[in-house]
C-alpha cells in the first residue's frame, strides 16, 4: 500500500499504518518498506477481510479510534 503524506512537502507517517496492521493482521509479515509504500504478507485472511479493513481505516472517516486519522492510503494488493 502506498501512503500519501499529511501535507505537501512532509514525509508520510508510516508507524500508524505499521501498529494497524500488526494490530488487525496478527501474524503478518512486513515484505518491504520504502519512503511511502509498505508490502505486506497476510496468511491467515481472506481478501473481502482485508479490504473491508483496509478500506474502513484508509482516511479516518469509518472509526473515531482509527490509529491514522490524518493519512490516505491507495490499496496495493
């Protein structure tokens, strides 16, 4: 997945987006990690579990708890 940064000229914030998938992936593992992308392997979910988190996390508007409420994100599975 490709994370768009805050603001124009900052770095993006990939943490949030690491602590949620640690945190909703349980036992996945982080392929890749460059500037704004991150690759990850996920056994043990289907793609409609995936995307439906994925998708209602992407930009804060699903949950007020979201752990990345200021960040876009663009699906790269």
């Amino acid at each position: 997945m490709k994370i768009k940064a805050a603001k124009a000229g900052w770095p993006p914030e990939l943490e949030p987006v690491e602590t949620f998938m640690e945190t909703s992936f349980p036992g996945c593992v982080q392929r890749e990690r460059h500037y704004n992308t991150l690759q990850y392997e996920i056994a043990s979910s289907s793609l409609a579990r995936i995307f439906q988190l994925v998708v209602a996390n992407k930009d804060g508007s699903a949950s007020k708890t979201t752990p990345f409420p200021r960040q876009r994100w663009t699906r790269c599975l």
